[in-house]
C-alpha cells in the first residue's frame, strides 16, 4: 500500500490539500489568539493593573451629592458591570463659561445650588500600550457614562484616569 497515491490522498483516505488547509488554519487561529491576547481585545488572558480615575458629575443639588459616599460600589447602569468602589468626592460649585452679547466677552458664570460632584474611583483594569478596557468597555478621557452609586443612578463623564499599578519598564 502506497501512502500516497495518484490522487494525492493519504493512505487512499485523506487528501493532503485538507490537511495543508486545516494546518494553515489553526496556524491562524492561534497567531491571532497570541497577538490579540497581548494588546488587550478580550481574546487570551488579560492581566489586569489597578487604576483610579474620575468622573464629574454635573448640576447636581448638594442634597444629591452628598448621598455618594466612600466605599460605595460603583455599576454601570445600562450593563451592570462592577466599575469600582468610590474613594473620594469632591463638591465643586457649578460654572459655565457664558458670552457677554453686548461685548463679545467670555466669561465664567457660577450658578449658587448647583455643584459639581468629582468622583475619584479605584477599580482594576485592563491596561494595555493603546487604551484602558474596563468590564469590556474602552475608558477614555470626556467619555460619558451612566453609573449606579449607591440607589442613585447619575450622568457621569470621565474626566481624569490615573495607573496606580504599573511596574517601571512595562
């Protein structure tokens, strides 16, 4: 018995243009398991860093703000993924920047009862060369986002993201 015979089939079973496609698929597959696994995309292991960052919470009466306490848990509203825990809140009055019309003169107007709540928050991400991923979702700076703190679900935006974690050299 011939192992390859004039059709190309191995042991008169198996054809060798099969094998060579199935060998050049896994090749594939695995290469873009490695390469995905290693920039951060969800494919292969991800090493998480611990991170803090901020959200600003805007126009919101102080009743309100106060409610957001440290130690809180932190949710993404419309998906429920864990977002960290609340380390600290800042209150910051409310100003928008307002045109003077007989001037042209910009200028910034505060608005008394109105505040600015500034949401430091500690979670482990995904941290690669390119982006931060938390709970599958990309973090980036003005990014907005509806949160669960405490019973209350607030409009939120990122306004600061710091790695706390990070070994020199990676």
């Amino acid at each position: 018995m011939k192992i390859i015979d004039k059709e190309m089939k191995l042991f008169g079973k198996i054809s060798l243009l099969d094998i060579l496609i199935v060998a050049v698929a896994i090749v594939i597959v695995v290469a873009a398991v490695r390469y995905f696994g290693s920039h951060g995309t969800g494919l292969g292991s991800a090493d998480t860093t611990p991170i803090v960052y901020e959200v600003m919470i805007k126009e919101v009466d102080m009743e309100t703000a106060m409610e957001i306490k440290a130690g809180y848990e932190v949710r993404d509203r419309v998906k429920g993924y864990e977002r960290g825990v609340v380390i600290s809140v800042e209150m910051v009055l409310h100003s928008e920047k307002t045109t003077d019309l007989t001037t042209g003169a910009q200028r910034l107007e505060e608005y008394p009862g109105l505040y600015d709540a500034v949401v430091r928050i500690k979670t482990d991400a995904e941290v690669t060369d390119r982006y931060i991923m938390l709970s599958g979702n990309r973090m980036d700076i003005g990014k907005e986002a509806y949160l669960q703190i405490g019973p209350n679900v607030y409009k939120s935006w990122v306004s600061a993201i710091e790695i706390t974690g990070r070994e020199e050299g990676r």
